[in-house]
C-alpha cells in the first residue's frame, strides 16, 4: 500500500474555484472510460484531495456566514461623543 502523499514545501492551497474546476476536469476525464486502471486510482486518490479541499473552503465559507449572521443583530455601540 502506498503512504500518503505529504504537502510539498510551498505548495499553496488551490481555490475553490480552482479545485472545482481540477475536480471537474479529473471526474470528465475519468468517465470516458480509457484511461487504464492505474491511472484510475491515481485520479480516483487526486479527485479525492481535491474534495476535501472544496469541502474545507465551504465550511470556511459556512462558518463565516454563520458567525456573520449572529453578530448582525447586536446593536451597534452609541456614544454621545460621536455625535456632531
């Protein structure tokens, strides 16, 4: 069995637009039907990476929403010293 693949020195994070279209690209690749098993499975374990990337970004994305959400009913400070 192979180890798993560790992220290169200054490799960046793609996007998530970036790892979706990759995916995309990988996932039409794959469902012509000639690629050889082999590569199958290096494909198979790049679309999996991929995915967890496109997962982290939304939950990122999520999150943020979230916490955006919640502190959008707290009342802004007043102060009469602001006031002109």
């Amino acid at each position: 069995m192979s180890e798993p693949r560790k992220k290169m020195p200054g490799a960046t994070t793609p996007s998530f637009e970036e790892a979706l279209k990759a995916l995309e690209s990988l996932i039409t690749s794959m469902e012509k039907g000639d690629t050889p098993l082999a590569d199958l499975v290096t494909s198979y374990e790049k679309g999996s990476a991929l995915l967890k990337t496109c997962e982290k970004h939304l939950k990122t994305a999520e999150l943020k929403l979230l916490h955006l959400k919640e502190n959008a009913h707290e009342p802004e400070p007043f102060s009469l010293d602001s006031q002109a």
